[in-house]
C-alpha cells in the first residue's frame, strides 16, 4: 500500500514498528543542542497526533521496561524549572495602557454597569505603577544589551535613545527560546494523556523511580508563573498575558485539562490541593476581562475562558465529595460568576445582530458562556447563594441568559463499569433543534419493550434513524419551500381524507350524473347561497378558524354544483386532492428524507408505498372511473388505531385461522363424500331461473328494465305480437319440477354445495338438503350426517375461528391500555413506577422532566456522535465506546440518583454513629495496648526480681480486666487480645 492510502494512524503504527518511538526517547533524553530537541519533540507530537493509543503505549512500555523514566522525566522537569526562572527574570507587562487609564473611564462613563466591573482590575497604586515601569525598562535594557552581542555589526539605538524607541519596539519583543520551547513540550504531555489513558496521567506524576518528578504540578507552577501571580500580580492578569503568549497559556490550560479528564482523581486532587495560586489564577482567568488583550483580540479572550472553565470542570468530573468544588469556590464570588454568563450571551447577541457568524465556533461568545453556565451549574449543587442565582427570575435584566442556557442544557445519569451511578451536565447539540414533533410522538408511543420490560434496547436502534432525520432536516431549511410543505404535512393528510369524504357523498347520492344539471338554482337561492360564500370568507380572513374554513369550503362546493354541474366540480374536487397528494408525499419526504437513504430503503418504506398507492388511486378515479374513489376511504383504517387493531385481530394470529380454515375445509371434503356416496338424491335445491331469452332485455337496458318489460314480446324473435298469449301459457306446465336442481351428480359439485350452503346456513347443510321420511331406510343416517355436520363444521370450527378473532382483539385493546398506564406511571428510561418517588425528595413528573428525559439521552447520544473523540471528557468517552460496542448497560434500569440518595440518608446517619463508636473504641484500644506493654515490661522486671510481691501482679491484673469491661460490645476481642500478648 503506497503512503497516499494509508491514514495518519497507520502511518503513525509503522514508523512505530521501525523504531520511532524508541528513537525519540533516545533523542529527547541525549539532545546534544536545542534545535534537535526541539525536532524530536515535534516528532514525537507528530506519531501521538489524534490521541493514538498504539503510539502511547509504545512510550509507556519503553519508559517502565527500560527504567529510563528518571532520566527522560528529569528533562522536562528542568525545562520547566528553568522556563520558570526566566519568565521571572524577564516578566515584561503592558504599561502603555497604564496610562490612558483616564481616557477608557471617559469613554465608559456611558456605561456605569461596564465601569463598575473594571474597576478592580484597573486600581494601581503609585508604587505598584513605579514597580512595573522600573521592571519594563529593566527588560527594555537586557533586551537591547541581547541584540548588540548576537549582531554587533548591526546600528542600535544608543542607552539614551532607547527610551525613545521602546514603546515602538514593545509590541515586537518575542519570547525568549526557553519559554518558546514549552509550547510543544506541553502539547507533547497531552498527546501522552489523550484519549484519557489512566496509565500515562498517573506515570506523569508519580514514576515510582528513586527521584520522583511530578510533571502535573510543575505544569500548574509554570501557569501560576506565566501569568504572573508569583510577582504579586494576581488581580493584574491583563498585565502579564499578551498576543505573544496567550497561546502558551491556552495550551498549559488544555495539556492540565487532559491530565485530569478520565477521570484521574489523583490528579484532580495533585492540582486542587497544590500550594500554589494554580486554582485561583484559572479562576481568575474565567470572571477577569483580561484588558487591555480583550480590547484587541477578544477571540483570544473568550478561549482563554473557555480553555479555563473546561478544566476546573475537569477538576471536578466524575467526583461524588465536595473537597475540589470547595476549593474552586474559596475565591469565587458567585455573583460575579453569573455576571460573566450573563456579559458573554449579551456579546454573543450583539455579534448576532452585527451579521457576524460566530456561533459555530468553540469558542464563540455564547458557546464560552454557556461551558461556564455548566460549571455554575455543577458549583450550584455545593453553593445554595449560586444555586439560587441560577434561577431565571423572569424580571431581572440579563435572566434571558439564564433561560436560553437552561434550555439549551440537559442532564443525565448514566451508569459506570463499577455499578455506580453519574450525572452528566452537558450543552444540547444545535442540531437536536430539528427533531420534528411529529417524531418525538412517533417514537414516544411506538418504542417496544424487550422481555425485561424496557424500551431502551429499541429506543437506542431507533437512535440512529432519529440522528439522520436530524441532519435531514437541517438540510431541508435550505429549501424553504420543501420545507413549509413538510411542516404542515398533517394539514395535508386531513385535506386528502375530507375531500376522500365528500367525493364519496356526491358519487353515492347523485350517479349517475345523468339527471344532474347546472344552473337550475332559482335566483334567491343563488343570491343567498353568493351571501354565505362571502359571510364565510369575511369570517377566515377575520378569524382563522377551522368552522369558518369548513364553511367556506361547502358554500364554495355547492356553488360550484349549481353553477357548472356535478360531473365538472367532482372532477375539480379530484385534481385538487391529487395535487394536494402530491404536496403530501413532498412533505412525508422532506421530513423523513426517503430519496437520501437509497432506492432499496425507499422500496421498503411501507408508509411511503402507502402514500404513492394513495396518489395512484386518486388518479384512478380523477382518469378511470369515478368508483374508484370509494378505496380511499380505507384511509380511514390507517388514521384510527381502532381500526388497527380490528384489522391486526385477524391478521396477527393469522397462522392460528388459516390452520382451522384448512380444518374446516377438510372436514367439508369428508362431508362431501359422505354425502356422493349415500346421500346423493338429498342434494335437491330450488333454484331461481333467469326468464327465458326471449324475454331478455338488451344489453344497454337496464336489470330494472329487463324484470318490468320481460313480457313485452321481441319482433326480432318472429312471434305474432298482434295478440300475444298471456304469461301463464308460456310457463310449461311441470314449472315447480323445473325450479329445482339436483346439486350432487359430481363430487366437485357436492363439494361446492357443502361449502356455499352448509357454511352459511345456521343449521348447516342439513337445512338445504331434502327433508325426509322417517319411513326411508337411510333416516337415521341422515340424521346423524345431519347432527354431525352441525356440532363438528358450524359450533367446533367456526367458532374456533370466531374466538381466536375475538380474543386477538381483546388483547389488542388490553395491550394498548396497558401502555397507555405504563406511559402515564412508568419512567421510559430506568423503569421505575410512580409510587417509588411518592414521599421522596424528587416527584415523579419532576424525574422524568429533569433526571431522565428520554430527549436528553438521545441529545447526548447525538453528542457523542458530533464532538470529536479528542475532545471528550471522561463520561463522553466511557458512553461513546459503549454504543460502539452497542452495550446498553450505562443506561439507568431500576435506579435512580435521587432515590439512592434518599434512601441512604439513614444509613449515612447510622454508619456516621457507628465511626464515632469505633473511633472512641479504637483510641481505648491504644491506650489499653499501650498499658498491656507497661504491664509486660513490669512482668519481666518481677521475673528478674524475685522480690516482687505477687499481690502487685494480680492489682494489675484486675486493673486491665476492669478497663476492658467498660468496653461494652468488644470484652471478648480484647480478652483473648490481652491473653495472646
């Protein structure tokens, strides 16, 4: 295979296989110059680029087989110590704007409320301001004394000059290569961790070497560094962070995010407790507007913020205490927090309104809200003050932030490989806002439940149909047309079936159209007829009503019937329900997106061969004849879930009625041939002769006309009609013999006897057959073909049939009772009965809205899908790699978050009482052990001394047995431990 087929990950595994894995660690540990550490790094960057895990554990195995970590470890370490030193030494802030401080707050004073939240960053005492211009002009000088030794042919300005030049030459000093070098180095340290792997997050901080070095810490000292809060600087971040290394800081953000998700709580735990200022500079990051930076390049901002909000998140993902949250809090004011939501949705309307597309972003002004509303929201369950601000009041200026973001949030709870249980906080996905309603019910009441009474397993196959309908329909708003067909799509079912309807009703009162003729309405019937035609149209434009709709459709029919005739207004009415069928089958269409999925699916699209057999009957009856309107109102079985279920009664247990169908019908051949074989000269039936052909009317007459003129004589026929003879002389005479037929002179005609006859006469065939003597040899016989016939045919069979028919539709209608109970009582995603959440903290509606709503499942489904593999967090992984192994168990059965809690409070009370007790009892134990060693000691003096009174052992003794009884429920333990010792 040539390098243009392989894919980066292939690429990747076969320099591996050649050694370039090996070859990196080798350069990196014995990098005899910068620039080919520097190499090696992007080399190593380029194998672990996409998280590829055969790459890591490559690295892992050769760092843990070889012992060579310490060395390989103690590199990065040293550049970062050293990366450290030289930001201090070298820490330049912008000063220029220190000055036009005045000049903003003239053009703030506009806006008190912008004002107001700058202040604090902005208060600079004078002998902060004369630290800062003696730090720059210290940096301005070492820099300039740099570029005479590298270039000494080259002119610079002299010491005087540089004072001159500095504020033109502020703007391009560049970071030195030691600081520089970090990007990479860190961006290497995330690729290591990418994909969450736990192995590689924990070799990071502890290498279990003699000389551990934990890179995770150093990591957050170099941030805790680069943004100048060792120098004293925290409330002045805007001062340290610039163009030149906000992208430094953005990548130490994201490599100590990806140390954490997973989660690695060792990590989480190695940051939140770290001594240095780590936490509260991320926090500062995220409620600071980090000016003058944010007046220049605020798409550097708003990443900054968003980098920072995804890793205190990450702090405290996955985590059932409340120790890391507390610490995020310390510092955190939540007003201020909500402020920052607040200020980011208001920029991101602004820009909307501006026609600036910047939603699709990640770091969007309202995408960065919303991840810090997330993180709000996770602080909100250990802070009451922020979870009551969280709470759209409605009336206070900047709560439609708070509703848009509370909306566009859902939440879930899945299950983890160990059995315990997780809430997931998460943004909806945009393009979950395309799910159609009519969907939504679709799936709501026709999801199956499985043998174990769940409807997850079907609910997540039709996931997948769900999320091409999504993308389907995002499509479809391109297309505005298609698009307002599809979404009055029910409209136009409704239209088609009422025109079905009324086409029908004229079809049956007036053909043939023959009699019907138009204009024949008198002229004040006409006027008024013109008069409610009007009226009603007056009552649609006013008031847009169904009846008034309804009304002006029947003034309009008949108007037309009176004016242009039946036969043309039913032809009208027959093209519009054809166009309007049309229109129907673009809208199904559009909504479903048929033609996308292939011509095979479309074939096998029963609901769309449904609608076209529709549209062809429609055109039957406009081209062909018009009784072929009349199959349309079969339509009305599709509409009615009643009529359903009348049809499935017989067509689910289908297999159970042929089968006795086929009974009935052997049983009818056996009859048959009984009744050849003895019975032959019974089968005389009376028949109904047709008049004789003389009599017959011609073809185009009517039967009507044949019964009134059949005695009317045909001069074709050659008879004498001048005096015709009257109707009993043509009858023969032997008329009652000739009204009779014998019906069993051939088997196959005894069959068709039996079957026609005998099935549908009450009594059988015996009620068709001759009636005969008792004094005939063959009575009792016939009598007992006659009983049989009517027990085994007529009461066994048929009512078998009768039964299985009625009993399906008995179950078909208690079936669907029971799942309309089951949808209005039973959560649709764990399961759970509405009597479980009667006296709990959470009720039941409230549960099945905010716990488990089934749309959320599906909206972080659909996440998972659209979000890339390298961003996950640690849920979005363990759920993404379930569904590609299509397993089912994270999803809630039979629990639920709030009842566990719940329920466990109790517990927690009874297992808090108990560790007191065993507490107190442990620090008794201590004490008595230490006593037993005093008396051990003492035993072993009074061996060496003979003088010891025996008196004093046994005093000490009783002493010991006294302290242990005090020990109400442990004397046995510590007996027996007394006596071992």
């Amino acid at each position: 295979m040539s390098r243009g087929e392989m894919s980066l990950a292939e690429v990747q595994c076969h320099l591996d296989k050649e050694g370039a894995s090996n070859l990196v660690i080798d350069l990196i540990m014995n990098a005899s110059s910068d620039r080919v550490f520097h190499e090696s790094i992007l080399l190593a960057i380029a194998l672990l680029e996409g998280g590829n895990t055969t790459i890591q554990h490559s690295f892992f195995c050769r760092l843990t087989e070889d012992k060579k970590s310490e060395k390989f470890f103690k590199v990065f370490y040293d550049r970062m110590k050293v990366a450290q030193q030289e930001i201090k030494a070298t820490v330049t802030v912008n000063t220029s704007d220190l000055g036009n401080k005045k000049k903003d707050d003239e053009v703030d004073r506009d806006a008190p409320s912008r004002k107001k939240a700058k202040e604090p960053a902005t208060q600079i005492t004078e002998e902060v301001r004369d630290q800062l211009l003696e730090a720059s002009a210290a940096t301005r000088k070492a820099f300039t004394t740099f570029r005479r030794e590298a270039d000494p042919d080259d002119h610079y300005p002299s010491a005087e000059g540089a004072q001159a030049t500095a504020d033109k030459t502020k703007d391009d000093l560049e970071m030195s290569a030691v600081i520089t070098i970090m990007q990479p180095i860190l961006r290497f340290l995330q690729l290591l961790c990418e994909n969450h792997n736990r192995d590689l997050q924990n070799f990071l901080r502890c290498q279990n070497n003699k000389t551990n070095y934990n890179l995770v810490c150093e990591t957050l000292q170099f941030l805790d560094c680069i943004c100048g809060s060792t120098t004293g600087g925290l409330g002045l971040l805007g001062l340290y962070i610039n163009e030149k290394n906000v992208a430094l800081i953005n990548q130490t953000l994201e490599s100590l995010t990806e140390y954490c998700q997973g989660p690695c709580h060792e990590n989480q735990n190695c940051i939140a407790t770290h001594e240095s200022n780590g936490i509260d500079i991320i926090t500062a990051l995220i409620l600071n507007d980090i000016n003058p930076l944010g007046k220049k390049r605020m798409d550097l901002v708003l990443e900054l913020k968003n980098n920072a909000s995804k890793l205190l998140l990450a702090i405290m993902e996955s985590r059932h205490d409340s120790e890391n949250a507390e610490r995020i809090l310390y510092n955190m004011r939540p007003k201020e927090l909500v402020e920052v939501i607040k200020k980011a949705y208001m920029q991101g309307e602004v820009e909307f309104e501006d026609g600036e597309n910047g939603e699709d972003g990640a770091a969007s002004p309202r995408n960065v809200g919303h991840n810090i509303y997330i993180l709000a929201h996770q602080l909100a369950r250990h802070n009451k003050e922020l979870q009551t601000m969280l709470k759209p009041g409605g009336q206070v200026e900047g709560d439609e932030a708070l509703e848009f973001y509370a909306k566009h949030t859902a939440q879930i709870e899945i299950v983890r490989l160990d059995r315990t249980m997780e809430q997931i906080v998460f943004p909806v996905p945009s393009i979950c806002e395309f799910l159609t309603k009519e969907s939504k019910l679709r799936i709501y009441y026709t999801t199956e439940r499985d043998e174990q009474g769940s409807k997850i397993n079907d609910f997540f196959l039709r996931s997948e149909d769900l999320f091409n309908e999504m993308n389907w329909q995002k499509k479809l708003r391109a297309q505005p047309v298609l698009y307002w067909c599809a979404r009055n799509m029910s409209f136009w079912s409704s239209i088609s079936f009422n025109l079905a309807v009324l086409m029908n009703l004229l079809v049956a009162f007036f053909y043939p159209f023959k009699g019907v003729r138009g204009g024949t309405l008198e002229p004040h019937w006409s006027g008024l007829l013109w008069t409610a035609m009007l009226i009603s149209l007056a009552i649609v434009i006013a008031l847009p009503k169904p009846h008034g709709i309804r009304a002006l459709i029947a003034s309009t029919i008949l108007r037309l019937i009176f004016s242009v005739g039946l036969q043309p207004t039913l032809f009208l009415l027959g093209a519009f329900n054809v166009c309007n069928k049309i229109i129907f089958l673009m809208s199904f269409v559009g909504n479903c997106g048929t033609f996308t999925r292939g011509y095979r699916a479309m074939v096998l699209d029963v609901e769309f061969l449904y609608h076209l057999l529709y549209l062809l009957i429609c055109a039957m009856g406009l081209f062909v004849h018009e009784f072929f309107y009349s199959l349309l109102l079969f339509d009305l079985v599709y509409r009615e879930e009643t009529l359903l279920n009348v049809i499935k009664s017989v067509t689910r247990n289908g297999r159970s009625i042929i089968l006795t169908a086929v009974l009935a019908l052997i049983l009818v051949y056996l009859f048959s041939i009984v009744g050849y074989l003895f019975f032959k000269d019974d089968f005389i039936l009376e028949v109904d002769r047709l008049p004789n052909e003389t009599a017959l009317p011609e073809a185009s007459e009517s039967l009507a006309s044949e019964f009134l003129y059949s005695d009317v004589c045909r001069v074709e026929t050659g008879e004498n009609c001048s005096s015709p003879a009257p109707k009993e002389e043509r009858i023969p005479a032997e008329e009652t013999e000739q009204d009779k037929e014998r019906t069993c002179e051939t088997l196959l005609m005894c069959i068709v006897t039996v079957l026609s006859h005998g099935l549908r006469s009450g009594g059988g065939v015996g009620d068709v057959l001759r009636k005969p003597s008792k004094e005939e040899p063959l009575f009792a016989a016939r009598v007992i073909y006659d009983l049989l016939f009517f027990f085994m045919v007529i009461i066994i069979v048929l009512n078998l049939i009768f039964g299985v028919i009625i009993d399906t539709f008995a179950d078909l209608r208690s079936e669907k009772q029971k799942k309309e109970e089951i949808l209005k009582t039973t959560c649709f995603i764990c399961g759970l009965e509405r009597d479980k959440f009667d006296n709990k903290t959470v009720t039941f509606e409230e549960h099945i809205k905010e716990e488990h709503n089934m749309w959320h499942y599906l909206c972080f489904i659909v996440l998972v899908k659209v979000k890339d593999s390298t961003e996950y967090t640690g849920p979005e992984s363990y759920v993404a790699e379930m569904i590609k192994e299509r397993n089912l168990d994270w999803f809630p059965r039979m629990r639920a978050m709030s009842l566990v809690s719940s329920d466990s409070e109790g517990e927690q009370n009874e297992l808090r009482s108990l560790q007191e007790k065993l507490e107190s009892t442990m620090k008794l134990v201590t004490n008595l052990s230490g006593q037993l060693s005093e008396l051990k000691d003492q035993l072993n003096y009074s061996k060496l001394s003979p003088k010891t009174p025996f008196g004093l052992k046994f005093f000490s003794f009783t002493c010991i047995k006294i302290q242990i009884k005090r020990l109400t429920g442990t004397e046995g333990l510590i007996y027996e431990g007394c006596l071992r010792r």
